[in-house]
C-alpha cells in the first residue's frame, strides 16, 4: 500500500510538473511610426507596423505604407489621377505576382482621396527566409536567422527614426 502511495504522488508531482512547463508564452504587441516628407517629390509617407510576438519571436507583422500625393500634377480634382492610379497598378502587379507563390505574406493596395494605401502582412510561422530576403525585410547576411528578433527590429526601425513601443 505504501508504494501504492509513494507512485500516486510521484505521479502527480510528475504530472504538476508538466502543467507548469507546458505554460503557453503571451502573445504581445508593438507599434512603430514612421515619416518620410518628400515634398519635392510631391508626395509624403507614412509607415505603421504592427507587430505580434512571444517572448522575443515576432510571429505576425502588419506594415501599412500611406501615401499622400501632394504635387496637383498626381491629382484630377482633389484624387489620384487614372493616369497615376494605372502607374501604381503596375508597380502592384509587379509586386504581387513576386509574391503569388510565396506563402504567409499578403500584399494589397488601394486608393482614397489622394492616398495610396499599402498593406503587407506576413506570418512569420510560414513565410521563408528567402522570401522576407526577396522582399527586403531581412538581408542576405540574417537569411540563416532561427526568428526574428522584436527587440532587434525595435532597434533597427528606431535607428532610422520610427518611433516605438510595445503595448502594455
């Protein structure tokens, strides 16, 4: 009866044991902002990324690129020209037909008022290497990366004047 008891709580601390190392890492987000004024270009940008992320393992990234064309030769009463929106929509075939067969990362555009509005999202879980190389989210020297670092894009981004944070 004794090694009965000794094997039921031997069990049940091995059992304890596996509950707590089998704790699910939280999901976390964080935020980045970024401008580019390129006024004599007639157009400014502004950039939003989004980023999910467990521990230190970004696991989903949103990126909205917006750009307002601000030059009066893009614009046909106050939105973008067809002869703009049609140089646009080949720059957006040409990048979608790049990522066509390349899977955990979407690419859509569309237009309001004087805007364009890009939007990547790329799941981290299924997207290569070769294909963030391909589309210049990680260079040719991080290519052999196991994931990619939030603390280490929060760095990056920042070093080039985005403004960050992760959310509480």
């Amino acid at each position: 009866m004794k090694n009965v008891k000794k094997v039921l709580v031997a069990l049940l601390l091995v059992a304890s044991l596996a509950g707590c190392s089998s704790k699910k890492t939280e999901t976390k987000q964080a935020y980045c902002k970024g401008s580019e004024n390129q006024a004599a270009a007639g157009y400014n940008v502004n950039h939003d990324y989004q980023f999910e992320y467990q521990g230190d393992k970004v696991t989903k990234e949103v990126i909205t690129i917006e750009t307002t064309f601000t030059d009066a030769s893009y614009l046909t009463d106050g939105a973008l020209s067809e002869d703009v929106k049609a140089l646009l929509d080949e720059t957006v075939a040409a990048t979608q037909k790049s990522l066509e067969s390349t899977d955990g990362i979407t690419y859509e555009v569309k237009y309001d008022g004087d805007k364009s509005i890009e939007t990547y999202t790329i799941d981290f879980s299924k997207a290569s290497n070769d294909a963030l190389v391909t589309i210049g989210l990680l260079s040719e020297s991080d290519k052999d990366a196991k994931f990619i670092s939030m603390d280490q894009t929060i760095k990056n981004l920042e070093g080039t004047g985005f403004n960050c944070e992760k959310a509480k």
